[in-house]
C-alpha cells in the first residue's frame, strides 16, 4: 500500500469496490462506443454528405449511461471534487467528520434520484415517449442509470463507515 491509498478493502466493501469498478469499466466502454458513432457520423458527413442517423440521439443516451456509471467509482476512490482549502489545517478527526457529511450526502442525492428517476421512468413507459429518428423508447437509458445509483448508495455507505471509523480512531488519540 502506498501513502495516502486507501486501507484495503474486506468484505462487502471488497464486493462493492469490485463491483463499481467493472461499473465505471463499462462506462467508459459506453463512451467509447459514443466516440465511435460520432466520428462515423462525421465521415459520414464528410465523405458522403450524410451524417449517421440519430447520432445525435445516441450520444445524448450513452453520455449520460456513461456519466451516471462514473458517479459510483469518484465516491468509493475519494475523486470528488473538494475544497481542501477548509481542512488544508483540519485535524485528521475534523477531516474525517467532513467526508462523513459528504458520504451522508451522497448517500441522500442517490436516494432521492433513485425514486425521482425511477418516477420518470414509469411514466416514460407509461406514455411510449421515443426519440425522433430512431425511434428507440427514452425509458431504456434508466435502467443503467438506476443501477449506477444504486451503486452509488452503495459506495457512500462504504465510504461512510470508513470516514466514521477514522473519526473513531483519530477522537482517541
């Protein structure tokens, strides 16, 4: 382990540390595949005078895949953007009370944009909504997007019980 890392993981964390990894390994995968329909659509329209059909509408779908799949990997790795300029002269307990707060707030948005993007889901369902071109229903790019925010819920509650187990460990000294 080098300084700074993270203690290894054991247990469920392990479970969930491996699981938002290959999460935000597809993610990128998912990205890829958005860069690849958008130089096609490119050269399409630069060779041919015709761009890919509903590029448009599938980059939209995948960046957002791709976003929500990386949400879960910047919490569990501590890759969220901070303000270090408040805890730059913290003690390591106050540091650690501070990414307790930020968990429980992670915590609270994945759970909230679960049921709220579960909802619209619903109604996109409901209502047959697709996109213009291809005609693909807006419903299939939740399901994803879901997931990833259960994994979120998950890696905030891991970096939860880390954060809460350092300020333990640093209120006793």
């Amino acid at each position: 382990m080098t300084p700074g890392s993270p203690p290894r993981r054991r247990g469920g964390a392990a479970i969930v540390e491996r699981l938002v990894t290959a999460w935000a390994l597809a993610g990128g995968l998912v990205l890829l595949a958005v860069v690849a329909v958008t130089v096609a659509s490119v050269t399409g329209g630069a060779l041919f005078g015709r761009p890919f059909p509903g590029d448009v509408e599938l980059v939209r779908m995948g960046t957002a895949i791709a976003v929500f799949a990386f949400l879960p990997y910047a919490q569990l790795s501590g890759a969220n953007v901070t303000a270090d300029i408040f805890t730059r002269r913290a003690s390591p307990r106050t540091v650690a009370v501070f990414a307790a707060g930020a968990a429980v707030a992670a915590l609270a948005f994945a759970a909230l944009m679960l049921w709220r993007m579960g909802e619209g889901m619903a109604d996109y369902r409901r209502y047959e909504e697709t996109t213009a071109i291809l005609e693909i229903p807006h419903w299939v790019a939740f399901p994803p997007m879901l997931a990833s925010l259960a994994l979120l819920a998950a890696a905030a509650l891991v970096t939860l019980g880390e954060a809460a187990r350092d300020a333990r460990r640093h209120g006793r000294r």
